[in-house]
C-alpha cells in the first residue's frame, strides 16, 4: 500500500480571480447611464388606444456580451393599479437569445412602440420601466425607472355646423330651417258628392246617403270656400253609375247626372250670393258664369264596387270577388251582380247606392301676391299674412335682424306652430349664442317632438356641448322621423383617443451630447450589406481616426476629467454598497501551482463584501519526470481558504490575499 502523508500547513498566497458574475454586477452599478425617454407616437389615435414611444440609448461597454436584458413598460395610477404593457427584450452579441441585439463596444439604441389601452381608471397615470438583467442562471432586478407622466382622454372629431334646409347638399352637420310651405299661386280644393236612386238622375234629397250629416254639410262649404279664396280656377264634376245595369243606359245615367250636379251647383251659388248683399246680387250672375266647369261621363264604377266589397263586412266577399272577376264580358259581370242582390243585402242597400253619384270637387287658387307685396307687408301688416308667407318673407333677405324680426312676429300671431321658433334657433346658431339656441329647439320640440329637423338641431347642438349620449339619442330618434342621420351618429361614435406625456424630473434624459453620440454609434454599427468585410473594417478604422484627429484638444481634456470623476464616484458608490451575504460564485485561480501545470478550480461563498470562504481541489500527474529529471510526479490537494479581496485591478480581475490550510 503506497505511504501517503498529510501536511497541515498555514499558507500565505496572491491569487487573481476572475468571477463569472462580475459582469451582471458592473451592468447594475451602471444602470443609471442608460438613457430613458418616450414620447407619443401621435397625439391623437383610434381603436380605443394610444401609442407610446419608448426609447433609450445603452453607454459604451455596457451590456455583456452573454447577458440578456427584459424591460417592461407599464402604467400605474393614483390608486397602485398598474397595466403591464409589451415586454422589450435586449442581448448581448454572444448570447442566446431572442432580443434586440446591444453592442458592447460602442452601445446601442432602441426604440419601441406601446399600445396604451384606454381605460377612464388611468386619465392620470405614470409610465414606469421595470428591468430585469440575466446570464445563466442569475438574474437581477434592476431599480424601478419612473419616465414621465401620461394623461390619456377621448374626444370627438370638432365640427364647424352650417345652415342650411332639408334636401339641400351638404356634407357635415348642419342646422336645419323648417321649411315655409308656401307655394305661390297653389291650388287648394273642396269636395262633395250627389247621390241618385237606381236608374235615375233626378234629385231625391231624401236618399240615406244624401241625408247623412256629413255630406248635406260638404255641400254646403262649397260656396263660403269659393268666396274665401275669391279665385275658382275650376269644377271638375264626375258622373258615376252603379255596374249592375245595362251598360248603354249606365253611360247616359253618367253623363246626365254630371249635368244635373252642374246645374245643383250654379243654382245654389247664385241663391248664397244673393243672400251675401245687394252689391254682391248684382254681380252674381256674372261670377257664376265665370266659373270653369268641366264635366266627365265615368260610366259603370267597378273599381268602386271591387274596393267597396273588399271593406265590406260580407263574409264570402273573396267568393263574390272572384265570381264576378270571372266573368268573360261586362254582361255577364252584371247578371252575377244582379245575382248576389238576392243574396247579400249589404250589397243592395250599401254598396251599389254609394256608387251611383255625381263627385264635385272645386279647386281655387291661393297665394297670388308677389314677392314683393309680401315683403311690404310683412314690415307694414305682418298679421294680414297667413304663417307660410310669414315664414316665406324671411327668406326673401338676407338680414338677419330682419330676418330674426319676421321669426318673432310669427311666434307671436301664431304661437302654437314650432316652425318659426326652430327658425329662430337657428339664427340664434348664426350669433353664436348656443344656449339661446337651445331653448328655442326645446320650445320647438315641446309643440311637435317627433319632428325629424328639430331632433337633427338638437342631436348637434348636443354634440357641441360635448353631450355625446344625448347627441347619439336625438340622431336616432331623427333618423326614425325620416332624416338619413348615418353621418351624424358616424361622428356620435368615431372616438378619438387623445395622449399627453410629460417627462419625469428624476427619469434619465439623453443630453446633447448623448445624441450626437448615438448617432456615432449608429454610423458605427451599421455595416454595409454587399461590401467585403475587410474593406468594411477598413473604412471604419479610417472613419474613427478622422474623427479622433479633428476632435478638439480641450473636449478631450474636459473628458478625461469627466472620465475620472466618474470613475472616483464610482468607486465611493462600490465601497458604500451592501454586502451581497450568501452570494456562490465560481472561479479559476492563477497562482504558483500554475507554473506545474496545476491549475486550481475554486468555489466561493461571500459572507461580506470583501470576506468569504472557498474551497479549492488542484491536481497534476507527470509520468515521466518533471522538469527534466527522471522523477515522476504526482500531486492532488485541496484548499479551504479564507479570502480577502479589496479592490477590482481590471474588469472582472481582483487582486486578493488568502489564508487557509490545505493537503496534498
């Protein structure tokens, strides 16, 4: 069995150290260089959010090469609430992973786009980035970075409403006048109907139907009608006949009961005139045989009696329809009418009577002043015009005071129609005074609240008051009165989300300087796609060392002292930090075993910032001889140390002293 001896021994030895996790600590010691800014992508948005720029710029010799880096935005209002918004992912050049790619060497920029919601919960919000940094398996968090403030809203498109009336072209809202109805030189008419037996044409006042209440007073307003308007244009009389008698005497029973009716007419005229005044007896006869009368034969009415059947309470009226429409000729139509006499009592007594008849129908003429009479009297005698050519005057100027002058007096002669109080909205509208022009709509609205106008010039005016539900609600109900409001609720519903960003006094901005820099960088890092890679490499070095020749001796000085002050501030900071208690790390030490070939692989466990205890295994074997001699070496030994380390020589490289015991 081969003798070994153990060796307790103390030990004294210089070990340079390099930590794998040096790097990630140097990445969170640096992380206020890294430049944060955002900025709305536009002001104004749709689709119920709003976009966000974040950007920034990583320092020279910054990111690791193997580390990776997850950033993600978020919003947080007064109440803690917080919305996470998109992740952005960042890599160092070696490692994998799936980020935005950060050079080490010359640092880079990024720039990310971040949809806001819209939520009423974050009007008032603040725009945070939460950091996290990892290589292999350790991940730190980096400190919580507040950017700027965001006030999200909503509005809708503005709008510049015209005035106009219904039916004309126009595109955007637009205040609407009610129309005038007046109608120069329109005709208006009166009628009335004489009924006759069977087979007659002479009167018989004493016929149900010529006795009915309701007819004996049509009568008699044909003639206080002709005199109202003083302007018969003409009578138009039809002499009808029942369908069940023989066609050639339905024909004369037509013509002559049009005749009969005529005469009725004249006769009648004459006796109401005379009864009027003696002024008016004398010229009688002369305005009766003025008037235009012109006579029309209808024959057999079977239009008539098919419409009247179809209203009848006749149980089989489809049957007797159908019978009769059946039927080849007009003979034979009229023996089945004759036929259903017997049967259906209906048709005897009701329908057939109300068919044989002479129908009067006068029409006058209104509205046959001029423009011009009308405009002197509505300044001179507004109340000697009716309401249409009240309204109908307003249009004739442009004044509006004129104009607001002619609405007023028509509210007042007629207060009940809402015509001229919509009118009056309106130029209410013209002068700018919405809350004036509200009331009148009201008012208009309140004497007939299903009008489609009125509705429109409440849904806008509304809108203008940035009412948007009541404006949504009187669109609709304009729209079931008839008006095509699909722009207006287009507008109504097209919502514009709205975003202002004010920047964080405490967030890290890019000065002047950090700009122009990251514009070196970006000149830097972009390579020419179809160039040679030697060239390319080339042309940078020839680019650097312009740049290096022309900068400025004194920028290079105030650099340097800026390099250095950072430097001392960093190292105050590093002093000044916690120590990381528990921390394991894993190191290849360079010492004098080195030199046989023994290189030490060492793990660590830190109990303070410069304090902690590794344990070390070293080992080597030459077979034949060491350093020349025929003496075969063997060597294993362990170390527990105790290790002090108190300053960074050069990136990742400590300079430490250790003391342990060890066997070999």
């Amino acid at each position: 069995m081969r003798t070994r001896r153990f060796y307790l021994m103390l030990f004294f030895s210089i070990s340079v150290i390099l930590f794998s996790n040096c790097q990630l600590k140097k990445m969170v010691q640096n992380q206020d260089k890294i430049t944060y800014n955002a900025k709305p992508d536009a002001a104004e948005s749709r689709g119920g959010k709003s976009t966000v720029a974040v950007q920034g710029t990583f320092p020279e010799k910054y990111f690791a090469k193997k580390a990776t880096m997850t950033t993600t935005p978020s919003i947080r209002n007064s109440k803690g609430e917080v919305v996470e918004l998109s992740p952005i992912n960042f890599q160092g050049e070696k490692a994998k992973a799936s980020g935005q790619v950060i050079n080490y060497k010359y640092g880079s920029e990024y720039k990310s786009l971040q949809d806001i919601p819209y939520s009423p919960n974050f009007e008032n919000s603040t725009l945070v980035l939460n950091s996290t940094i990892k290589k292999g398996k350790k991940e730190i968090p980096l400190n919580e970075k507040e950017i700027g403030k965001v006030k999200l809203g909503t509005k809708r498109q503005e709008i510049d409403p015209k005035l106009g009336y219904k039916g004309q072209t126009s595109s955007g809202p637009t205040y609407l006048y009610t129309e005038h109805n007046y109608k120069a030189y329109d005709a208006v008419e009166q009628t009335a109907t004489i009924y006759f037996d069977f087979n007659s044409d002479a009167l018989n006042w004493n016929l149900a139907f010529n006795k009915k209440e309701e007819n004996k007073q049509a009568l008699k307003n044909l003639f206080p009608f002709v005199m109202e308007y003083d302007s018969v244009k003409s009578v138009d009389i039809d002499g009808w006949a029942s369908p069940e008698g023989e066609l050639k005497r339905n024909m004369e029973l037509a013509n002559s009961r049009s005749s009969v009716a005529q005469k009725w007419f004249q006769r009648e005229f004459k006796k109401y005139l005379d009864n009027q005044s003696k002024e008016m007896r004398k010229v009688s006869n002369s305005i009766v045989n003025s008037i235009q009368f012109n006579l029309y034969d209808r024959g057999e009415d079977w239009d008539g009696f098919i419409a009247a059947v179809r209203k009848s309470s006749i149980s089989d009226k489809d049957k007797v329809i159908n019978v009769i429409q059946s039927q080849a000729t007009k003979d034979q139509k009229e023996q089945q009418i004759r036929n259903m006499i017997a049967i259906y009592d209906e048709i005897d007594q009701e329908i057939l009577p109300s068919l044989r008849r002479a129908h009067l129908k006068v029409t006058c003429l209104i509205n046959l002043r001029s423009d011009e009479e009308i405009n002197r009297l509505a300044s001179s005698t507004p109340d000697s015009l009716s309401l249409n050519e009240l309204l109908y005057a307003a249009t004739l100027t442009d004044d509006l005071t004129k104009k607001k002058e002619i609405y007023t007096k028509a509210t007042e002669l007629y207060p009940n129609d809402y015509r001229a109080y919509n009118n009056l909205g309106c130029l209410s509208v013209a002068d700018d005074n919405l809350d004036k022009a509200k009331e009148l709509f009201e008012k208009a609205n309140d004497m007939e609240s299903n009008n489609d106008i009125v509705l429109n010039n409440l849904g806008i005016i509304s809108y203008q008051e940035q009412d948007y539900s009541k404006a949504e609600t009187y669109f609709v109900e304009s729209e079931k009165a008839g008006m095509d409001q699909s722009e207006n609720l287009g507008l109504v519903k097209d919502t514009i989300y709205t975003i202002e960003y004010i920047p964080s006094t405490s967030a890290v901005q890019p000065s002047q300087e950090a700009v122009q820099k990251a514009e070196k960088i970006r000149t830097k890092t972009e390579k020419p796609v179809d160039q040679d890679k030697a060239v390319v490499e080339e042309a940078e070095a020839a680019k650097v060392a312009e740049e290096a020749a022309t900068e400025d001796t004194k920028v290079k000085r105030e650099k340097a002292a800026d390099k250095k002050a950072q430097k001392e501030a960093e190292e105050v900071k590093s002093e000044s930090a916690p120590a990381e208690r528990g921390e394991f790390n894993r190191a290849i030490k360079l010492n004098a075993l080195t030199l046989i070939g023994a290189p030490g692989i060492a793990y660590e466990i830190k109990f303070a910032k410069h304090f902690s205890v590794q344990a070390e295994a070293v080992g080597t074997y030459y077979k034949n001889g060491f350093l020349g001699t025929d003496k075969p070496l063997r060597l294993i030994s362990g170390f527990a140390q105790v290790r002090y380390y108190p300053k960074e020589v050069f990136r990742g490289f400590f300079v430490g002293l250790n003391v342990g015991f060890g066997y070999y």
